[in-house]
C-alpha cells in the first residue's frame, strides 16, 4: 500500500493544507518515538528511529526488530 493510500484510509483528515502522506506518516512515526522512550523502550523506539527507504529489506529489517536485547539481560556489543 503506497503512502498516500494508507493516509487517506486511515488519516484522511491529516491530509488538509496540503500536508504530504509521507509527512503524516513521519510524525506518526516520531510519535511513536516519544512514547516509547517516556516508557523507556529505548527497543522500541529505535526501530520507528530506522530511516524508510520503502524497500523490502527495510520491511525485513524492521520485522526482526532490535537485534540488541539488553532490556533482557543480554550483553550487547
């Protein structure tokens, strides 16, 4: 689903003003950034930091999550 599309079924108001879909998705994305970190899941929060290029490597990067687990107890590098 293209950018546009999944704002306009979801987001439709956000789209006024001549705001752009990858736009609203970014702030999404920064919100979600804020909220992970107050509930400190730094995890969390560094998989919505990671850049979109809109690939699927990016799609697979972002699906195996953190590769860092150290909220659990594992030494990281």
């Amino acid at each position: 689903m293209s950018a546009r599309s999944a704002v306009e079924q979801y987001q439709p108001h956000a789209l006024v003003d001549g705001a752009s879909a990858r736009g609203v998705l970014g702030g999404i994305r920064r919100q979600l950034q804020r909220l992970a970190r107050s509930r400190h899941r730094t995890d969390v929060a560094e998989t919505f930091a990671m850049e979109h290029r809109g690939d699927a490597a990016h799609a697979r990067a972002v699906a195996q999550g953190p590769t860092c687990t150290a909220w659990e107890g594992a030494k990281c590098p």
